[in-house]
C-alpha cells in the first residue's frame, strides 16, 4: 500500500505534464490573441484623405514677385490659388509661411469682381463658397475669413443654393465645419439701412432648394450665452450683433 501510492500520485504527475505539453500551442496562441485585442481596440482609423490644411498651395497669374525682406509672395492679374478642394481667386493674392511651415493667403479685389472662395464640405457632396473684397486663409487654423461686402453659400452639389448669408464680415471654419457673420455698414442698402446679416436658409427635412427673397435674421435677443431681452434690438445695438450659424 505504501509503495502503490507513490507510483500512482508519479504516474498522475507525468500525464498532467503530457497533457499540458500537448495544450501548450493553443494556451499560446489564445495569450497571444488575448495580448494583441487591447491592441487593435486602441489603433489609429485611417482617414480616405488628409485635411485641406495639410495639401500644398498651387498658384497660377499673369505676375509674381517675391519679397525676401517681408518673406511673402505676391501675385498678381486674375490669380486663381488651390490648396486641396479649396479655391481662391482674386485680382491680388499674398502668399506667407511661418516657421512651422503654416501657409496664409490674402486675395483682394482690385476691380468690380469680387474675390472668390470655395471648399468642399467633408463627407457630403456639399460646398461652402463666398465672395468679399478680401479674403483671409490661415492654413494653421483652417479659417476663412471674408471682409467687406460678404456673401457665404452652401451649396448642393455644385449649383443648388441651399443656404446664403450676407454680412460684413463672415468666418468659415474648415476643421468645426461652421460659419459666423456680422454686420456692418458696406452691406447696409434699400429696406435694411443699418447693415444687418441677412439670410435665406433651405429647410433641413428636404433637399428641396428654397426661392424666394433673403429674408433678415430676427432672433437677435440671445447670442453666446446672452439673456434674452423680449424687446427688439436699435439700429445702434445691431451694428455690433454677431450670428452664428452650423451649415
């Protein structure tokens, strides 16, 4: 009884190792998948493209110089500048870089054309164009800056007109993907004498492109966290309002 014992408590011994000789490429392999999920949990989503900020500026004009002192390019005579699906065109556009390698551009207009700009909206087939004396890129921050006689439009497609602002000043934000418009007395003209934004926007619940006349922006009573005031807002207050609005 003594010595059966110790052989069999042996012989138990030596076919739990076999067996786990036996299991030990697939306790590997299950480690190794367990090891490797955390892993693929946390891997970087490859984008179908990078941002417009990020594709070089290609420029075409009837003239460039280039000042080293200011360290800024200068072209002129119907300037037509891309940077991915952004276009600029202007009568004038001034070209600069700073040491990280950011890239701004300014197109004026020297005429009675207007300067021109347009982006493509990510993930739609959408496009945010507008016109103003002076256009404003910052390729650091991906804004759009239109000055002077404003206009933004989103369109559908290339041709249908869904929304459109007129403003003084109008910021278009490329990377949040929205835009803000204030007033300002260049835009001012019959039945709107204080230069107040203005707007015609599409409904959202159809595709269906809206007619009819730009109609004023009136819920001016709250804006950034302001308290709402029942009363509708002087001449004098308007001039410094400022709507926002997500196309």
């Amino acid at each position: 009884m003594s010595e059966s014992f110790p052989r069999f408590y042996v012989g138990c011994l030596r076919r739990l190792h076999a067996f786990r000789v036996r299991r030990a490429p697939l306790v590997v392999q299950l480690a190794a998948l367990l090891a490797a999920l955390p892993l693929a949990a946390f891997a970087p989503v490859a984008h179908a493209e990078r941002a417009d900020k990020d594709k070089p500026l290609n420029i075409e004009a009837d003239n460039m110089t280039y000042d080293d002192l200011k360290q800024v390019n200068i072209f002129t005579g119907h300037v037509v500048a891309t940077k991915g699906t952004i276009l600029i065109r202007a009568d004038r556009v001034e070209v600069t870089q700073d040491p990280q390698g950011y890239q701004f551009a300014t197109g004026t207009s020297t005429g009675k054309n207007l300067a021109y700009f347009r982006q493509k909206r990510d993930g739609v087939d959408e496009y945010i164009e507008g016109n103003a004396e002076r256009i404003d890129y910052d390729g650091k921050q991906d804004l759009t800056t239109l000055t002077t006689r404003a206009t933004v439009r989103r369109l559908q497609g290339l041709s249908t007109v869904m929304d459109e602002v007129h403003g003084s000043v109008i910021t278009y934000d490329g990377q949040k993907d929205f835009y803000t418009a204030k007033a300002g007395p260049d835009v001012a003209g019959p039945g709107n004498p204080t230069g107040r934004v203005r707007a015609m926007l599409a409904p959202r619940n159809t595709g269906a492109q809206t007619t009819g006349a730009p109609v004023t922006l009136q819920p001016s009573t709250r804006f950034q966290g302001q308290n709402a005031n029942p009363t509708a807002p002087s001449s004098t207050e308007s001039q410094g309002q400022q709507g926002t609005m997500k196309p």
